[in-house]
C-alpha cells in the first residue's frame, strides 16, 4: 500500500535551516537531558520515551527522564486493569519536564452487534475520553490515541467504532490517535496488510485529522530493547506516517524479537539504563517531539 501522510499541523518541522541546526546542536550538547537526540543528517530529531500500563511511582520519575523526554499517560484502566494508577498525575510529571502520549482504551471488536452499535460506542467512549482529558488537566487539542489492540484488517464495525469515537472527540475540542500494529498480517499468498495501514486508507479522504502512533517491535526494523543516542524515526517502523513507534516490548514477543535477543535482559523485559535494579519493566517509544501528544 501506498502510505498517504497523516497531516498534523502542530507538528515538529520535518526540515530545519542550517543555522536552526546549528543552535539545536548547540543546546543539545549544553542540556542536562540525554534524552534528546542527536541531529541527524535529515534534520529530523527523534526523541525517546516510554509507557506502561502501571504508574512506576514518584520515586521513579527523576531516574526515567534522565533517558526518556516523554512518558504514557493513560486516562483509562489499561487492558487487562481495573483501576487506573496514573490519576492525578499528569502535573508531577509536566512539573520534571515530561511531554505525554495520552491513551484511552479501546473497546474489542467482540463488543459490537453492528456497525450502528459500534459507531454509537464509539461516541459513548468519546464523551468519556473528553470528559477524563478535562479531569486530568489536558489542554485543549492535546492529542489522545486510542488504544487499539487488535491486528491486521478490521472489521467494517470497528471501522465504525473508531470512526465515531474520532469524529466525536474533536467536536470536543480534543484531536484523536490511534495506537495500534504496524506488523503485516498475511491476507493471501502474496498480499499483507497491517492495522495502521488500514486505519489511515478508510479515514483518510473522509476523516477529520488524526496521528498514528504504531506498535513493531519485530526485529528488524525495530532496534530491540536500546536506547540510542539517535533513536530511529517513527518513519523508520515501517508507516512512513506514523509520528510514534513502539519499537520494543515487555515482556519481548520471541516470534518477532529471534534476530534481536541479546538487546533484552534475561527475564525478555526492558528496563532504563538507570533502573539497574530491574524494577520497572517498559516499553520504549520514538516520536517526532518531545510532548507527542501536545499534553503539556
């Protein structure tokens, strides 16, 4: 598939001057911040990140942002929780200098009885989504992805769950993401197709604006469990589009990670360089800003 770019007006600038360079070079290398990247030679920065399910605790936080620029924030119980840890939050982490990728579970597509129920859902968990942003501080047009779990094609239904439940937030003054797989799933013997790709070819020519925020941890393209100075554009995932990728896990998936193993510890979990205890399992992010969500 041909992947049509995903506009995003508040965006970082894909191209700088040479005398922008020259000053991004300058405090980079004066800033007490590893976590921003090194300017590579597209001009293009890439920062890193990373989310969890489970708040590591304010004792944690100082440690994380001595790596990463940016910090998962979820609004909702993550799957798989009842409750949700990071409430409450949001200000601790801006005050230490945390941008955020802001998510809001989605629903499964065994949820729906039709595409007139989904879509109906979709606008139920919308309100909820909008109303939980409010709560928790987010400003206005902060950008919340919506937390897709599934793989490959989706239904016509859950086409119509997203499409309702994007379509409703903005009219919320809240834009809309999706996180979800950039992972090909095979639909024939030589045809593939991954969720992201899916999502932007039926919103794109209809849709109000939305980001991509893609999960491949499949090595490679996906560096494995590391922290470079450069990390890897969220082009580099494999959707040329997407302005977030996910590129490991934990714990690691064995099927996609077999040419990467040596970059997990032992126990298959990746951990900050600084957390030498192994005490708060992550998962680790590369965007094209340091606040992805534009949440501060």
């Amino acid at each position: 598939m041909d992947n049509k770019p995903v506009i995003d007006t508040r965006a970082e600038p894909a191209t700088l001057s040479v005398v922008a360079l020259l000053a991004a070079a300058t405090l980079l290398a004066c800033s007490v911040s590893p976590q921003a990247a090194a300017v590579p030679e597209s001009g293009q920065l890439s920062y890193l990140g990373f989310d969890r399910n489970i708040y590591p605790g304010d004792a944690a936080l100082r440690m994380l942002h001595e790596t990463f620029a940016f910090s998962g924030y979820w609004l909702s119980p993550p799957p798989g929780e009842k409750s949700n840890s990071w409430s409450g939050k949001r200000e601790l982490l801006r005050s230490l200098g945390f941008g955020f990728l802001v998510l809001y579970r989605g629903r499964g597509s065994h949820e729906f009885k039709n595409t007139q129920d989904a879509k109906k859902l979709g606008e139920q968990d919308a309100a909820a989504t909008a109303e939980a942003a409010k709560r928790e501080g987010f400003p206005r047009d902060t950008i919340i992805f919506l937390d897709i779990e599934e793989g490959g094609r989706l239904s016509l239904a859950y086409h119509s769950y997203i499409q309702g439940w994007l379509w409703t937030l903005t009219m919320r003054d809240y834009q809309g993401g999706f996180y979800c797989s950039g992972i090909p799933v095979k639909e024939g013997a030589r045809t593939t197709v991954t969720t992201a790709e899916d999502i932007v070819s039926d919103l794109y020519f209809k849709s109000r604006a939305f980001s991509i925020w893609v999960y491949n941890d499949a090595c490679p393209p996906s560096p494995g469990c590391t922290f470079p100075e450069n990390p890897p554009a969220p082009s580099a995932s494999g959707m040329e589009s997407a302005t977030v990728w996910q590129f490991a896990q934990s714990p690691r998936r064995k099927e996609f990670t077999a040419h990467c193993p040596a970059k997990y510890p032992p126990d298959g979990n990746c951990y900050a360089p600084g957390d030498t205890a192994h005490s708060w399992f992550l998962d680790i992010n590369s965007a094209n800003s340091t606040d992805p969500s534009h949440g501060k």
